[in-house]
C-alpha cells in the first residue's frame, strides 16, 4: 500500500466517523467567509461549500455521511 492509499484509507475512516461533524465544519466556513465578504460572492460560496461536502461524501462510495 502506497502512501496516497494510507492517506486516503485515513480519510475515508474519518469521513465514516465524522461525516456529521465536517458537515458542519464547512457549513460554518462558508457562513465566516460570507459574511466577511458582505455577501458579495455569496452564490459561490454556496456553489463551493455544496461540492466540497458532495466530494467527501463520495471519498467513501456511500452516499450518506455529509448532509
């Protein structure tokens, strides 16, 4: 097993464990980032904080840890 595999094996775990818990997190990074910049890119931080916790829920082939 390569180093990537390790890493990605640790990740899918975390995702498994957590997935609720990073949900939020991105969630309340998105929620800072918009108000720090006055809503003006609101529409993309929306757009990025949607594919960021869509990404992580594919990291473990379900489709059910990041809401």
């Amino acid at each position: 097993m390569g180093f990537l595999d390790k890493i990605k094996g640790q990740a899918k775990r975390a995702v498994d464990k957590h997935g609720d818990t990073i949900a939020t997190g991105v969630d309340k990074a998105a929620e800072t980032i918009d108000k720090k910049t006055g809503g003006k890119h609101h529409d993309n931080i929306v757009k990025g904080s949607s594919q960021a916790k869509d990404a992580l829920d594919k990291l473990d082939g379900k489709n059910d840890d990041i809401r």
